[in-house]
C-alpha cells in the first residue's frame, strides 16, 4: 500500500515525493488550524459531505463488485456500485473474452485501497466525487476514479476510472478535510470550460495537433501513443507501396453526453473526468486486400483475418484533465486514461 505524506502542502499527486514508475504521489493542501469554538451561533462553512472512511468503503465496494463481475464475466454483478459507461464497457469486453480469452488481460481493475479522496462540499444532488485509488496488480499505477451519489438513498457508485499518466506534474487538491468545491460543465473561471476542453481533447485525439492551433493542450502519453500505433499501422497497411496506396487508417473521438465530475483544485483549476467514445476505420483501396496474422486478437473477434472493404474497431476511454483558472493561465493537462476495447467488425 502506498503510504501518504504527512505534515506537508499536498495529499494528491505533485509535492515532489515519487511513487515506483516515476509517478508523482498523492498530494493535498493541509488545512488551517481549526479556530476557537465561537461562543455563538455555529460557523457555516462548508465541509466535506463524506469522510475518507467512508470513502474507503465506496473504493473496497467497487473493487468487489468489478473483480466479482469480471471473474464471472457478468456485467449484473456490477450493480449497484458500478453504473453508466463502465457497466457498457464491461458488458462489450465480456463479448470480446467469449470469443477471444486473451481480452481478459486487457482489463483494467482499480484496486481496494484508497490513496486520497476528494469530495464536494455541497449539500445539493447529485454529489460527486474523484477518488485516487491504487492499481489492484501490486506496484502498479493509481486511477482517478470518478464517483456519483444520485440521492441521500442512493450508493456512490462509479462510472469509470482513468489511469493516472506516468511523468505528468499533477496539482495538487484541498485537503481531505475542507473539501472541494464542485464545478460544472460550463464553469467559465477557467483557462476553458470543461465542456470545451474534454471536446478539444477529443479532436486532438483524431486530428492531432492541427485541431489545436492555440496549443492549449499539453502533451501527454495515451495522446502520443495513440497516434504513434495508428501510424505504425498505418505503414504496415502500406508496406511497399506509397503513402495510403492500399489502405488509410484513422479514429474519430467524440465526447460522451452525462458523464462528468469537476472538482476545484488549490490553483483555483479544476480536475475533471469525461468519457471518450473512438471508432478507428482501416478502409481497403479497391482491389488490395489486408491479412493479418492469425493471433491478432481483434480478428479472433470478428471471425476472419482478411478484409478487402473495411476493418473497423471501437472503444471507449474514461479520461481525466487538470484546468488550471483562468486568472493563472497555462496548458489543459490531461492526467489520465483508460481505454478499453469494445467490438470489431470487418469485411
């Protein structure tokens, strides 16, 4: 388990100290001394509307129901801690195991251990939440975990949880205790509205750098190593002849409706979660056709391994961004992914 620092300015990700594999640990600005009991009528500041046992539980019960499901390869057994996308997601890639085993290794499983909570202060419905949760495969990397409670009834549960990226500064957050303001879609304080940067992120992911001419969007991994596989494949389909003779390959990213969570960070920015929904088209030139080879997973999938029209694959992928304010300036960073496979087609 990875231990918290104590006594310092920071509970998530970027006082300095690193985690194994060059992450940087969690980290969350400490609070101020409580003040003296007023002799009055309370104070009403605002306060965390869980605590971090509490939020222990909702990671442990998330981690059961996940690794529950996936071991009975029953999306079902996800609820009610696991909703929207990921219960989509899981329910597809149990679809790719049944026809191809080795999908199994593919998912992603965040574990039981709580590293830092960061919750609303609010008192209105729904509340959210982000939890950085340990990897459940020992030494692995922590997830951003987003978390939803529909009513006071209802159960935080989790609609998906981001990777956090390797060698990325991360901002730091309120500590546990105070709290974190929520922040909408639409919140204008910041360097770009969430909304306009989880869709910007999306036409980075397609287009590559031409879609952001302000280069408001910093580099990170699973943007280069996506565009570093297409273009591997790219010249694998073309292999001996010239430049999109035979095939061309490329993904289109669109950005899911209902599923965000903003939460301010001590920048005055903001983490914020989305899901990102990609189908990447390989379309044949007429006449050529493409074979792959016999242990490609996806064309277990499918059933054949030679195409002559199309060969098709989607995927969805929770994401998480840090935005810093507006006042401060800087880059729309974003902090994590997770992708997961969902079908494959071809003919």
């Amino acid at each position: 388990m990875i231990s918290r620092p104590v006594g310092r300015r920071g509970l998530l990700l970027g006082a300095g100290a690193l985690l194994g594999g060059g992450l940087l640990s969690a980290c969350s600005s400490e609070p101020a001394p409580p003040p003296a009991p007023p002799t009055g009528k309370p104070l009403a500041e605002p306060t965390p509307v869980q605590t971090t046992e509490q939020f222990g539980t909702f990671v442990t019960e998330v981690n059961a129901a996940v690794t529950a499901a996936d071991e009975a390869r029953d999306a079902a057994l996800l609820a009610p801690r696991v909703h929207g996308s990921a219960v989509d997601f899981r329910t597809a890639a149990y679809a790719m195991i049944a026809k191809a085993a080795e999908w199994a290794e593919d998912l992603k499983v965040p574990g039981a251990e709580l590293i830092v909570p960061m919750t609303s202060t609010g008192a209105e419905f729904p509340r959210v939440a982000i939890a950085l949760v340990e990897d459940s495969v020992e030494g692995g990397v922590p997830y951003f975990m987003a978390l939803r409670q529909e009513s006071a009834r209802a159960d935080y549960s989790s609609w998906g949880w981001a990777q956090q990226a390797v060698g990325i500064e991360m901002p730091t957050v309120p500590h546990e205790l105070v709290g974190s303001e929520q922040v909408a879609p639409d919140a204008d304080d910041l360097v770009m509205t969430p909304a306009a940067a989880l869709t910007l992120y999306a036409q980075v992911l397609t287009d590559g750098d031409a879609a952001d001419a302000d280069d408001a969007l910093a580099p990170n991994p699973f943007q280069t190593g996506t565009h570093e596989r297409i273009q591997t494949e790219r010249a694998e389909l073309n292999q001996g002849v010239e430049w999109d003779e035979a095939a061309t390959i490329r993904e289109v990213y669109t950005v899911k409706d209902g599923e965000f969570v903003g939460l301010r960070t001590d920048d005055g920015g903001a983490i914020v979660m989305g899901t990102l929904l990609s189908t990447r088209t390989v379309t044949i030139k007429d006449g050529a056709t493409m074979r792959y080879a016999e242990d490609n997973k996806y064309t277990k999938v499918i059933g054949k391994k030679e195409f002559t029209k199309e060969y098709v694959r989607e995927y969805g992928t929770h994401v998480a961004l840090h935005i810093p304010a507006a006042e401060g300036g800087g880059q729309v960073q974003p902090i994590g992914a997770t992708q997961t496979a969902l079908s494959a087609r071809g003919e």
